[in-house]
C-alpha cells in the first residue's frame, strides 16, 4: 500500500489514496500510527472518492476511532491532490465530502506554486446537543448569550472554565493566565477528554492571549493526545476568544508545531490557514 507522510504545524499524518471502504482502516490506523512499531502520525487520512464534492476525506485517529473532521488534515490533503496532479493547475479551491459536512479549501499560490492552503471549517456550533454536551444554560455557572461559555468544573483540584464549541467535533477551550507551558496538560487533559458531560469525549484545548491578535495554545486532542496543534483547535480557541472579547476578527495562534491563522466575522464560517507539508512517501506492507 502506497503511503504519503505530511505535516501541518507538526501536526502529522498518513495519507492513503484508496477506493476500498470496507477494509479495516481502524485496525490499519492504530498500526500505521504507531510511532515506535509503525510509520507514526497523530492520524491515518483516506482520500476517497466522494459524489457530493471533488474528493472524500475520513480520519481515524491514532486509537483507531474516527474523527468527524480535521483542519490541519484537510489543508494537508489538499496540497496532495494538488501536488499529485488530481486537479488541473488553474483550480484555485476544491470541496471535500467529510463526516462533518462538505468542506472547502482554497489555494494560495505565487507564481503558479502552492504557499498556503486554507480551509473553511463551516460555521460553529453552540447548542448542547451540537457539541454534544450535557449540560442546560445556566447551569453550573454557564453564561449562554449564544454559546456555552465559561462551564466550571475543578478537575484533579485545577480549575477550570471551559468554552464549550463544536467545530464539527466537539471542543471545550480553557483560557489561563499563566503560560500555556506550565499548565499540567499531561495530566488534566485526559481527565478533562473523558469528563462524564461529553457523551462523545471532546478536545482540550488551554489558550493564552498575548495580545488582541495572537495567542498561544497547547491541545490535549481526542482520542491521540496531545498534538503539536490542532486546526480545529484553533478555530474553537479563535471562536472562544473572540466571544469573550479577548481578540478580533483575526488571530494567529502558536502553537509547539508551529503558527495557525483564523479568520471569523462573529457570525460566519471559521477559515484556517496555516503550512501543510510532505514529509516523505513510501509502502505499507501488510
């Protein structure tokens, strides 16, 4: 089986172009992903094709479980099919089919060369059932405008209050006061990911605001760990911030892989920009 490695902000996958949908891709994931015995990423991406939108995308985190989307993923996809020729050189965006709705990504180009790819991650979500989350507005000091904002829970005696967002997966972002660097993610995310309120377990993301239009973050990611980022993190985190009046329409966020760009009106869909690289290609031997 022929396999590409690629990257976004060290956010790392393994893409496999395929049109077989009943192999056992979870068993495959938890294997591929491996980073000791396999070739190692965060999660196994399959292009497929799709007959809503230009391609089909599905995600199988590393503990083999399947993901409803992926920002840093789908960009990453998206520089494959253009670098592999599946589009024609003068295609500036494509659509791609996913468990979370169809997703578009434009390319960025200089002088007919890929710099940039950017993803629109759809609108965010802020009911409970969404999320999903089981909690009702105003309980538990929530403080719902239009949104779940600032859930507080203390888990393993750190405080915490949490932003409650799906960007078609959920997510519950965390703003400290400190440095993202000393807050104990090792030990507070799992705990935070497997909270009995999220039926569906949920991403971690702590963020700190540095300024009006830059954060930094660190992302305990379902189902993986924590990632070197996380392009649906960032979304939350940039949607979460902006509710709370710590930011503008537009953020970078830092993240240890690297920097995600985020653009949201408030109102609309969340675009992601950031790198997306190929690392190296090789073979899969079952």
């Amino acid at each position: 089986m022929d396999f590409t490695k690629m990257q976004g902000a060290a956010n790392d996958y393994v893409l496999v172009e395929t049109v077989d949908t009943q192999r056992e891709w979870s068993k495959l994931a938890i294997a591929m992903c491996d980073r000791h015995l396999g070739i190692g990423a965060d999660s196994l991406l399959l292009l497929l094709p799709s007959d809503k939108a230009d391609f089909r995308m599905r995600i199988f985190d590393a503990d083999g479980s399947e993901a409803e989307t992926c920002g840093n993923g789908i960009r990453c996809l998206a520089k494959y099919v253009f670098d592999k020729g599946l589009i024609s050189s003068g295609v500036d965006e494509i659509t791609v089919e996913t468990l979370a709705g169809i997703r578009k990504i434009r390319y960025e180009k200089k002088d007919g060369k890929l710099v940039k790819t950017w993803a629109n991650m759809g609108k965010p979500e802020f009911s409970a059932v969404r999320i999903p989350v089981v909690i009702k507005p105003g309980e538990g000091g929530v403080v719902d405008i239009k949104s779940m904002l600032c859930y507080k829970v203390n888990v393993d005696g750190v405080d915490l209050a949490l932003n409650c967002i799906s960007m078609g997966n959920p997510h519950a972002v965390h703003f400290c006061r400190e440095p993202v660097s000393v807050f104990p993610l090792s030990r507070i995310g799992p705990q935070v990911e497997k909270l009995p309120i999220f039926p569906n377990r949920v991403n971690f993301e702590v963020a700190h605001v540095l300024s009006v239009e830059h954060l930094e973050a660190r992302v305990w990611e379902r189902g993986v760990g924590e990632t070197m980022a996380c392009g649906s993190g960032a979304c939350a985190i940039a949607v979460a911030s902006r509710l709370l009046g710590h930011t503008g329409p537009k953020v970078d966020i830092k993240l240890p892989g690297g920097t995600l760009d985020a653009e949201w009106n408030g109102d609309g869909e969340v675009i992601l920009g950031g790198p997306a690289e190929t690392v190296f290609e090789g073979k899969w031997t079952d």
